[in-house]
C-alpha cells in the first residue's frame, strides 16, 4: 500500500469527485445475505451497521429512515493526512448538507442525502477551484 498524499494545499488542488452508482441506506444488523452485500460494515458496541444498497435494504425488509449516494474522493488521500476532512465537511456544512464519512486506505468516501447529490459534488468541487 502506497503512503498518498499529505499536503493539504496539494489534496485541495488535485480533488475531484466520483459517484458510485445506485443508492444506499445503513442497516443495524442484517441478515447473512445483506452482509454479502454489504459496501462496508462498521463493528460498534452497539452491534454492526451495514451500508447496503437502498433497494436490497428494502427487500429484506429492513428498516430505511433515508436513501444516501456514495461520492469518493478521487485524490489519494494518506490516512496520516490533516485537514481534509476538515475542509470537506466545512464546505457541506456550509451549504447545509450532513455527511457521512468512510475512510479507506487510498480514498475518502461520503455519504449524503440522496436529494442533495448535486449541491454536495458542486460544493465538494468548488475546494478544487479554489485551491
């Protein structure tokens, strides 16, 4: 695994913004065939949350408060780097769009409200042309 980057100004810079396809809704729980699939599982003391797409939430019957869109970060961000996170979420906040983060070994990875998707790219992008 390569290190990425950490300089913040250089992060900014090189920013753009992917949207993996479909919707996505985060399950407590979940039976064996929504852990298969599963884009991610986050293990709490509180038991397992599972981000699975929207529609295989619903045909297990599973609770869905919200419907959610992937966007990844392209940059390949270091785990060790400073102020990205900061910078990403102070642009959603300021257009008032909640997000939820995954980090990977090589990029971020947010989850904001569906009907939000193209205010959070057009904010998330606006860093990049600012930098």
């Amino acid at each position: 695994m390569t290190s990425g980057e950490r300089d913040p100004d250089v992060m900014l810079a090189s920013l753009d913004v992917e949207q993996r396809p479909g919707a996505f809704s985060f399950v407590v729980g979940g039976s064996a065939a929504l852990v298969a699939q599963a884009h991610a599982i986050v293990e709490e003391t509180e038991g397992r949350t599972l981000v699975v797409p929207t529609s295989a939430a619903r045909d297990a019957g599973a609770a869905v408060e919200a419907s959610w869109v992937w966007l990844t970060l392209t940059v390949h961000s270091s785990l060790e780097a400073v102020g990205l996170t900061a910078a990403f979420s102070a642009a959603l906040a300021e257009v008032n769009i909640p997000c939820n983060v995954i980090a990977g070994a090589h990029h971020d990875h947010l989850l904001v409200p569906e009907d939000r998707t193209e205010d959070a790219i057009r904010a998330l992008r606006s860093l990049c042309a600012s930098n």
